[in-house]
C-alpha cells in the first residue's frame, strides 16, 4: 500500500498530515464503540453490516454521524427487533436517484442511523460504501481503520498518528478507483455528486419520505409505489 501511495504522491501533488491529540482519539474511542454495539446486535440476529464514513476512516469530530449499512434484502421488522432496545427517532425511505437502490433509515439517538435496502442493489453501489471508506464488526473489534474519501473530496488515509489527506483534485481517478478497489466509475459520479454539493449546498434526493414508527417500511413502500411510477420502474 505504502509503494502505491508514494507513487500516488509524486505523481499528482503533495499531501497533508493530521495529527489526532488525545481528545480526537476519545471522540473515535466513544463513537466505535456505540457502532460496535448496535453491530453486534444486527449480528446476533443474522444481519451482516458494515459501519462506513469518518468513523470507519478515523477522522471523526463530535458532530460525526454513526452511519450502519445492512448490504442485504431482508424484511425490516427483523431490523426494528435487533434494534429493540434503542429509541427510534425516525424511520424514513430513502432513494438517491431514480437508478438508486431504494433504502429504508431507521434514525437512532447519538446521530446514528441504520439503513439497508429495500430492493435488490446493483453491485456498483456497494462500491459508495468503499468509495468513502467501511468496516464490518471483525475489522472494528480490531480497531482497524481504512482508506476513503470524505465529503470534501479529500482522500484519508489513516496512520499510526493520524491521518494524510490528498484531495481528489490532485490525484486521477482512476487511481482513486484502484487504490480503493472500486469501479472507476464510481468515483467519477461521486466527485460529480459532491462537487454539486459544495456548489449549491447540497445533494439533492430523489426520494425522502418519513413514515410512521408504528408502520413497516414494506407497507409505506406499498403506499409510494401506488403513486409514484418512477418508483415501479426502478422496481
């Protein structure tokens, strides 16, 4: 990894190093440690997940989001009963484009969120996960932490103390794509979905709709369904 990295460097540009002082680590100790116990239930009731984002990087801060995936199809009450015993602030459903998977979210308190799809996902979008960075349980209980790229464009990559950042703008995409394993593609939507965001503020979604805690996601897809016709040709 090093060798590819120092290619990387000398190549397009200079990088940038961070280093976390005692409370950052803290701070990445405290939100791992919420992560590892809501994975740890998902997994005691046969649900895969991965933690992705800062917390999977390490370049967290007190405002950082616990973001949980669950990459599988499987009936949502089996989710809301592994996570029995959390408050449930929302429940929403999510699509980012109209040839987006379609997510269900369920929003915990500490600025945690659990989501998984509610549709068969195409491998391409799997990659987003790795484009900024993810772990399963295994690789956090080894306080592992990995390559990705953060909301700025910026490519982490973690230390011993601290991170390096290389922004994107200085390095090719398509070695972003083989640093991180992921189609170049990817990378290319990502920069352009991103770039849009630093430009007006914000992402823009396809899809958003906040339902009930006391309905199931399938029966709120249902209802969307029913009167949304870009929603039953994605399906």
């Amino acid at each position: 990894m090093d060798r590819q990295l120092f290619r990387m460097i000398a190549t397009f540009g200079h990088r940038k190093f961070v280093e976390y002082n005692n409370n950052h680590w803290r701070i990445l100790k405290k939100k791992r440690k919420r992560a590892m116990d809501i994975m740890s239930d998902l997994l005691l009731h046969g649900l895969d997940c991965i933690v992705y984002g800062s917390v999977a990087r390490g370049d967290v801060s007190e405002k950082s989001d616990i973001d949980i995936f669950i990459p599988q199809n499987v009936p949502s009450y089996k989710v809301e009963l592994a996570l029995e015993c959390y408050e449930i602030i929302e429940k929403r459903i999510v699509q980012a484009t109209p040839n987006h998977a379609i997510k269900g979210e369920i929003v915990l308190e500490e600025n945690t969120t659990v989501s998984f799809p509610l549709v068969k996902m195409k491998e391409r979008e799997l990659d987003f996960y790795k484009f900024g960075g993810c772990l399963n349980y295994n690789e956090l209980l080894k306080d592992k932490r990995v390559a990705g790229v953060d909301k700025r464009l910026v490519l982490i990559i973690p230390k011993e103390r601290g991170h390096e950042e290389i922004p994107l703008t200085d390095v090719h995409p398509s070695e972003v794509a083989r640093f991180l394993g992921i189609s170049i593609d990817v990378v290319y939507e990502r920069i352009r979905v991103l770039t849009r965001r630093r430009e007006i503020g914000r992402t823009g979604i396809f899809l958003c709709e906040f339902i009930p805690i006391n309905e199931s996601f399938e029966l709120a897809l249902k209802r969307i369904i029913s009167r949304n016709p870009a929603i039953r040709r994605r399906l």
